[in-house]
C-alpha cells in the first residue's frame, strides 16, 4: 500500500531562517511520483513540484529546494531565507505508474514569524 | 481563463438534507477528483473521473455520490447530509494517470448542523 507521512505537523520559524519540511513515503512500485503542493492561508491549493522515481536529481527554483533520497525513502523540502508569505500548509503526495490518484500527507502547518 | 470554479464558497445545511456541490472546469481535463479536507487528517479522496462517462470511488466514498455528463462538469451530491460530513470540499483536475499533477479549485465550506 502507499503511504505518505508527513511527520512535523506544526514548524514555526523566525524570518529568514532556513526550513526544512520532511516527507517519508512508502511504495511498493518502482516508478512513481512525488509532489509537493502549498496550501496558503486564502485555501487553494498550488502545485510545486513533481518527481520522478527515476530522477534522483536535487532541484532548486529561487529558495525552495527538493532533496530527493531513494534510500531512505524520503523527499524533503527546504525553504532559505523564508519569508512571511512562505507561511503555509504543505503537503506531500505521492502516485504510482498506472494510479489514477494522489495519495496525500496530512500536511505541514508552516509559521514564518516576523 | 477560470480554471477551476467550485460553488458555493460556502453553506450551512441541515442534517437529512440533500446538497449539491458543483465543480466547472475549462481546462479540459479528462481527469476530476473530489477531496475533503479535515483537521488533522489532510486530504482524502471522496470520489474521481478518469473520463467523462466514468466514476470510481476513493478512500472516503460513502454517503457521496457524484456524475461526469461531460467533461467540463463534476457534482458531488450528499443525498442525507450528516454532521460528519462538515469539511472543506475541494475540487481538482487533471490530464489523470498518476504522474500528472492535479489543479485544485478555491474549495467549498460546508457546515452541516
């Protein structure tokens, strides 16, 4: 069965600061995807990310970053130098190669304190 | 270009009541999903479209029901509303199969007393 698990339910961090929101998945597939997607505090949900099982690269747009570790089963996502409008809720997600569906973490409540 | 709409924004209902969630899409994607979000359990699946014609159930499918006439519409209908089923209702689509991402809509709030 797919699983993801989103372990920080909760992270509040002074402006500026680096944060790092952890993402542990679970498939017995061997191609799958992974996504990220923010939840701001107007409600609607805004796609991130998708990764591919096959491509371990790391990747980097602005000050989001994804780091993605077959290994361990984990694709973590760090936020540098966040800012107030980083504030969010992020969820993880995770489907297989014929899945109609996105399996979903249930999210990391992200506070970035001024 | 809309994206996705959802209506209402919000509604209180009833308990046995019947309600009708409307989802709208111009996107044209074939495929549709219904979500509910609640405290502490993220989102879970109610319902999906892979196709106009086609419905499948998701984790959380009993007391919904939904159609897909066409491609641009998905209603999610509570027959007898229940206090349980107070949540917030997203809608999304997508070009389906599980590598693509999905697009969600602004959700509805639903309170039912």
């Amino acid at each position: 069965a797919q699983k993801v698990t989103q372990a920080q339910t909760e992270i509040s961090v002074v402006e500026k600061e680096d944060v790092t929101l952890d993402c542990v998945y679970e498939t017995r597939d061997t191609t799958y995807y992974l996504f990220w997607y923010k939840q701001p505090p107007s409600g609607e949900l805004v796609f991130l990310i998708r990764r591919n099982s096959f491509d371990e690269q790391n990747e980097i747009s602005g000050r989001y970053s994804w780091n993605f570790q077959k290994s361990t089963s984990s694709f973590n996502f760090t936020i540098t130098a966040s800012q107030v409008v980083d504030s969010a809720v992020y969820f993880c997600a995770l489907s297989g190669p014929r899945d109609d569906k996105i399996i979903f973490g249930k999210g990391t409540r992200l506070h970035i304190l001024p | 270009i809309a994206g996705i709409t959802q209506a209402p924004t919000s509604q209180i209902l009833a308990a046995g009541r019947r309600m009708t969630l409307r989802c709208t899409q111009d996107m044209r994607h074939n495929a549709m999903y219904w979500y509910r979000q609640d405290l502490g359990l993220g989102l879970r699946l109610i319902h999906y479209s892979n196709t106009a014609g086609t419905t499948g159930k998701g984790e959380v499918p009993d007391g919904y029901s939904v159609s897909r006439a066409n491609t641009d519409d998905f209603p999610l209908t509570l027959a007898s509303a229940v206090p349980s089923q107070t949540s917030v209702y997203f809608c999304a689509s997508g070009l389906g199969a599980g590598y693509n991402e999905q697009f969600f809509g602004p959700g509805t709030r639903l309170t039912v007393l």
